[in-house]
C-alpha cells in the first residue's frame, strides 16, 4: 500500500484529504508545517508528498527545494497543492522542484489522477 505524506495546516483540508485518500486505500502520513514534512519525508520515505504551498516555519516551496536538493530524498515526487491559481504560482510550484501542480479547493479525481501516474512513473 503507497504511503502518502499530506503537508497542511489547516485542519480540515488536511482531515478531508487524509479520510478520501484511506478510502482510496493509501497509508497516509502528515506534518504540520514545512520544517516538520522535510523531517517527516526524510524519516518515513513516503511514497509521494502532498505539499501545501503557504505552510508555517518553513513554506512549500523552500520545502520542496529542500527535498529535492537531498540525494535521498530528491526521487520522491512532490504535488503543490496551493489556493494560489494563477500560471506564476504554477512556475514557482515547478520551478521549486514540484513534480505536479493542483490547486484549491482540491478536485478529487484530478489530484487522485496526478497520484497515481506519478507513482507509476517512480514504480516503473
């Protein structure tokens, strides 16, 4: 079963995401902040992580580079998840190092489509 880590601050996106994702059938992980996600990626490798964007102490994107600059950690695919829509917050996901870009309110089937294609792409 793939292990997601869910990086949220907000209480109830992250208790939506975790309950529809164990639906799905996905160990789901989560941090608080951004700080706590790069530890909590770093100690768990989780299969994929669910970064949201405007995080406290450490913010997605500084958190994003952080991963990917680790050797250990770069692999682990990253989607942006992040209120800010336009196509400049979609470069900057990107640019940090995101492998994938969703926005919020989060459409299910959409950000479920990126989850499993970006594990198929590390899985094969």
């Amino acid at each position: 079963m793939p292990t997601i880590l869910i990086v949220e601050d907000n209480d109830m996106n992250l208790d939506m995401l975790t309950r529809r994702l164990q639906r799905k059938g996905y160990e789901v992980l989560s941090a608080r902040d951004g700080q706590a996600g790069v530890e909590a990626t770093r100690q768990h490798r989780p299969d994929i992580v669910l970064m949201d964007m405007s995080l406290p102490v450490l913010d997605g994107w500084s958190a994003t580079r952080a991963l990917k600059a680790d050797a250990a950690t770069a692999a682990i695919p990253v989607i942006a998840l992040t209120a800010h829509a336009m196509e400049a917050d979609r470069k900057k996901a990107l640019d940090a190092g995101c492998d994938a870009f969703g926005t919020k309110p989060i459409d299910m089937p959409d950000l479920l489509s990126k989850i499993e294609r970006l594990l198929g792409a590390s899985n094969g």
